[in-house]
C-alpha cells in the first residue's frame, strides 16, 4: 500500500507546481490590479476625479485644463504600468 502513495503524492505536487506556473502565466492588467490595490484605487480616484472636472460648471480658477490633461496622462502611465508588469509576471 505504501508504494502506491509515495508517487501519488510526488505525482500531486508536481501536477500542482504546474497548475501555479499556468495560473501566473495568465497574469492580465486587470489580475494586476488585485496584487496592486493602491494602483487600483488611484485608477479609480483619477477616474472620478476626471468625471466631476469635465462636468464641472466652473473653470478652477483657470487650472481646470490642465489638471485634466495631467490626471488623463497619470491614468494612462498607472494602466500602462499595470500591463508592464502583467508582461513581467507572463515571463516567469
């Protein structure tokens, strides 16, 4: 009986290794996200924040162009740096 369990067992942990790297292999920007929550969050903020200024009535004393242009481009570098490291973790 104790010779079936012994390749069993090696058996399992060589099925589970593999199972590990194929799920790391599927790492995407938004998986990134769950390892990431503070980028997540920011992403969100930059989001709402970018919502209320386009819909906003008034110009923030003349800094309201700008600051969208500047919170579009941080969205856009945070995304970027989720998908650079999603890359990252698919080559492992």
């Amino acid at each position: 009986m104790m010779r079936f369990v012994i390749p069993v067992l090696f058996g399992s942990a060589f099925i589970a290794g593999g199972v590990t790297k194929s799920a790391r292999a599927q790492q995407t920007p938004r998986s990134e996200r769950a390892e990431h929550p503070r980028i997540a969050a920011a992403i969100r903020e930059l989001e709402d924040a970018i919502r209320y200024m386009e819909t906003a009535p008034h110009d923030f004393g003349g800094y309201k162009a700008e600051a969208l242009q500047s919170s579009r481009q941080a969205l856009h570098d945070l995304r970027l740096a989720l998908a650079y490291r999603a890359r990252q973790d698919n080559k492992r």
